[in-house]
C-alpha cells in the first residue's frame, strides 16, 4: 500500500512536470523518479495515466538526502 500524499495547492498548477522533465532536475534516472513513485517516498499526481511532479514537492524530496539539481545551488 502506498503513501498517500497532500493533493497539490492551486498555486503549483502552473507548471507539472513529467517524470523525464522530473528525472533532469533532479539529477537521476527516469527509472529511479518512477521507483520512488511506487514506493510512495516522491510526490506526485496522477493525471489519468501519466505521472506529473511539482517542483517544489521535487525540492522537498531533494533537500533531505542532500540532494541537488543539476546546475543547482546546494
């Protein structure tokens, strides 16, 4: 059984994310974002079939392991 997250604030509507666009910026594989989707540790909606992210649920995911995006300020 998976986690179940928040649903998203209307203001981070703006601009969902695809598990590739995901996987860039945070610096992993495709593969590794949709792993951490099923085994609820990343935040997401689900937009009929597709998976989509908001940026500051990936922050979120990224600051507790030290992540940092490509590019990105630590």
């Amino acid at each position: 059984m998976h986690k179940k997250h928040p649903k998203f604030h209307k203001s981070h509507d703006r601009h969902l994310m695809s598990v590739e666009e995901a996987a860039e910026y945070l610096g992993i594989s495709s593969r590794s974002v949709r792993r951490h989707v099923d085994n609820g540790d990343l935040e997401h909606r689900r937009v009929g079939w597709l998976i989509k992210f908001d940026t500051t649920a990936l922050d979120a995911f990224a600051a507790p392991i030290g992540g940092r995006r490509k590019g990105g300020k630590p």
